[in-house]
C-alpha cells in the first residue's frame, strides 16, 4: 500500500496538493545535493536563517570541496539525462513520478550515500 492508497477518502484536489508537496520536497533536496556550496549554509538559508557562523569544514562541502564538486555535477548529469530520456519516450500521457526516472534517482542516492565514510557525520 502506498501513502495515496492509504488515503482514499482524500478529495482530488486534497491529493493534488499532497503531490506537489512531495514533488516540492523533492525538489530541494535534489537541489541541496546538486549544490556545491557550505551545506549550513544552504540549510541555513532553507529555514530562512540570516545569522550564521563559518562553517570551518564540519560540512562535507568545506572539507573536500573538489570531490562534493565533481559528485554534485554528475548527479546534474544524471538528471539531465534522466529528464531527456523521460522526453523521447513519454507519449503524451506517460509519466515517471516526481519526473525522473526512478532507477536514476535511486543510483544517485546510493551513490551519494555510499561516497561518504559514516564518520564524516560524526
């Protein structure tokens, strides 16, 4: 079951809203993982935070910023092909959810997670 399923009693519109949200959501983190930039930062500005201190390398960004560099161009590139692929074969009604080719989607989050020593987040 998935969460729509669980939900049948929502209106259309309801579902509507839920979806974007998700599609929303979606959205940032693709565009928090695609961003070579201090991820405080981009946290920070997330939560529409002003005040904030230097990062001084506690972010994987700030402390190998030529690797966070190369992977957040790559999953672009992912995307990108991703989306052009999704184009040649949509036909007219057919859809990928949230827009991306899932098996993409999925290779890039393994990617990014296993790029990253359990360590680096302690």
């Amino acid at each position: 079951m998935n969460c729509f399923q669980a939900r049948k009693g929502l209106s259309d519109y309801a579902k509507d809203i839920q979806i974007k949200a998700l599609q929303t959501g979606f959205e940032k983190i693709l565009e928090y993982c695609e961003k070579a930039e201090c991820r405080h930062k981009l946290m920070a500005s997330f939560f529409n935070e002003s005040d904030l201190k230097k990062c001084l390398k506690n972010c994987d960004f700030c402390r190998i910023p030529e690797k966070v560099s190369q992977q957040a161009n790559a999953l672009k590139t992912q995307r990108q092909e991703s989306l052009y692929s999704r184009n040649q074969r949509q036909n007219g009604q057919a859809h990928e959810p949230f827009g991306y080719e899932p098996r993409i989607v999925r290779n890039s989050c393994r990617k990014l997670a296993g790029a990253y020593d359990a360590s680096f987040f302690f």
